[in-house]
C-alpha cells in the first residue's frame, strides 16, 4: 500500500526520490514544486469535462467518467513513471491530494511500485511557501550587490554560485531584467505562484550557510512581484558597492541585450520607444536610427549617461556609504575580493534559524 507523506517529509527526506506533479498540464504550467515532472492522469479537456460531470452529476458519475477516458491510456500512463523512476519508487501530487493521487497510488503499488503521496497534494506546498516567505524576518543575512546598470552585477553572483556560494537570482528566477529592456532575450516569466516557489526553494538551501547573496532590486520585476519579507531582509543586509569604467559596462550589455551586438534589434527599438516620455521623440527617433545604423556603443553610452546612471544615482567609484566597493573591471579578482569579504562575515557558514 503507498505511503501518506507530510510536505516537509517529501521535500527533505524525500527530496532525491522522482516528483511527479499528476495534475493537468495546465495546472501544472501555472505552477508546480520546483523539480517535479508532469505526468497528468487527466489532460486539460479531461479535467474541465469531470470537473462539470462532478458538479452536474456528481461524485460517482466524475469518477466513472474519469475512468472512462483514463482506460485506453493506463499501459502508456504507467510505462511513463518507469521512464523516470527506473529504481521504481516515487513522490507524487495532486492539487489536494484525492482521488487523483489515490487512483495513480493504488495503480502504482498493484505494479510493484513504492509510492509515497504527498497529504494536502500541491495546496500544502502552496501553504508551506507562503508560511516561509510571509514571516517577519528570515534566518539568515542578505549580501546585497548595488550597481550602475552594466558594472556586471549578474555576472558576480553566478561566478559566486559557480564557487558555492548561495544565491538568490531574482532576475534570472523572474527571466526578467527589471527594466524596460528586461524581457529582451528571456524566455516568458513564471506566474507569481512559481516565482515565489522558487525563491522560497532557494533560500531554505541557503540556511545552512548563514548568508545569502543578491542584486538590489525594486518591488517588482516585470509582473512579478518580490515578497515583501526577502526585501525586508535585502534592507537589514550588508551592502556591496560595484562600479567599472564606462566602456567595460557598455561592452558588457552589448552581450547580454544585443546578443554581442548582432541581435535582438527590433526588441531593443521597441524598449527605447517605451522611453519617449523621458527621452523625448526626437531623441527616440534619432536613438533608433543610430541602431539601424549598428551604433549600438553609442546608443547604450548616451542611455546610461543620461538616463540610467542619474535614474539609479549609484556612484561611479568608491563609496563610504557601502560596506565593500569593488572595481569589476577585472571580473576574476572583484569576485576574489567579495569572497574574501563573505568569508569574514560573523553569519558566515553558521545556519540560520
């Protein structure tokens, strides 16, 4: 007989067993436990049609429809979970843990598999989430990345992952730069549901080494919005100044917005028209020429002159009012300094609470 399982069980005891999310896929695309895979027991039409048999008919008739439309399909349904569980045993859910989770249970033990369901299905998942991200202070220190736009703040915190360091990458996570030009090269942008799941995944991995590093960054990215707890905390944290010379920054973002200056030109067209009300016309229209002639350096050095760098009002250079200011402009030694700097700090590799 499978196995009933608390959220935190699966997630901690369980966590390296396959995770299988049985609900629609989309359900599943709007939102899921960060690393489970999709294997539904009902299709998105399937869904809608027992959902009105259940409200129409009632219990017993959904469930026979159910069985009905999963039947021609059980042998493929099945051979699925032995793609992925080989070792036959696996962690599934449903939206709160009924009948879709008891069928697929049942099925999987009568073939020999060893099945653990998680109580309250994704509904608990959900609550563990928002119990995480809404409480007033979080167990561990924020390092805070501040910067002009270009100085290579995304670049520092996956070097610092890439040595271990735990990171929370709100614009990587939100596939979002946070600016008129933050889709540009991004693929579409979880739901606020997702965002936050994989925010809350990222810094309960952090706990255990104190501190957490992160780029500063607004309320919102895009349409997403940053709990109001992880800001909180970004305040309370230690706060790293970055700056480099103004041709650094722009090659820079010539490889990250214009994939190195030999695409994405009608996206960046778009994002400098968005600006008219700041830039005025003349000056969009001028900008935007200057594109069509493959001026990019120029384009990028007049926005950041006059409009990014006095927007933000970062210094250009050292500065007393941050804990640490460090020149990325040679990028290997600017993240030596900042792990230095970590290692130091008293909540360093002391887990949080």
């Amino acid at each position: 007989m499978y196995r009933d399982v608390a959220i935190t069980r699966a997630l901690i005891e369980l966590k390296d067993i396959p995770l299988v999310d049985l609900r629609s896929p989309g359900e599943y695309s709007t939102a899921t436990i960060p690393g489970a895979c999709n294997i539904p027991l009902l299709d998105n039409i399937e869904r809608a049609l027992v959902g009105t048999a259940h409200k129409e008919a009632g219990p017993d008739k959904a469930r026979e429809l159910a069985m009905e439309l999963i039947a021609p399909r059980l042998p493929d349904f099945v051979y699925s979970f032995k793609k992925i569980a080989p070792q036959k045993e696996v962690v599934i859910f449903c939206w709160r843990g009924g009948d879709r989770s008891h069928f697929t249970a049942c099925i999987l033990d009568a073939m020999g598999f060893k099945v653990h369901r998680i109580l309250g299905g994704f509904k608990a998942y959900r609550r563990y989430v928002i119990e995480y991200l809404e409480r007033d202070t979080l167990p561990l220190r924020a390092v805070v990345i501040h910067g002009l736009t270009g100085v290579g703040k995304t670049d520092v915190l996956l070097a610092l992952r890439r040595r271990g360091f735990p990171v929370l990458d709100l614009e990587g996570l939100a596939r979002h730069r946070g600016s008129v030009f933050g889709k540009i090269g991004h693929p579409p942008s979880p739901t606020q549901k997702m965002f936050e799941a994989l925010i809350e995944r990222e810094l309960r991995r952090a706990e255990d080494y104190g501190i957490f590093f992160v780029e500063c960054e607004s309320r919102r990215l895009g349409k997403l919005t940053v709990p109001a707890s992880v800001l909180n905390n970004m305040q309370r944290g230690y706060r790293i100044l970055l700056y480099a010379p103004v041709p650094t920054r722009i090659s820079r973002i010539i490889r990250d917005y214009a994939d190195g200056g030999t695409g994405n030109l009608a996206a960046l067209q778009d994002a400098v028209g968005r600006l008219t009300k700041y830039l005025g016309k003349n000056k969009v229209v001028e900008l935007n020429h200057m594109l069509d002639m493959g001026d990019l350096s120029n384009v990028i050095e007049f926005l950041l002159l006059h409009y990014y760098d006095p927007l933000y009002n970062y210094p250009d250079g050292p500065s007393g009012a941050y804990d640490l200011s460090v020149n990325t402009g040679d990028m290997a030694a600017a993240v030596q300094v900042i792990e230095d700097f970590a290692c130091n700090l008293p909540e360093y590799n002391i887990p949080g609470r």
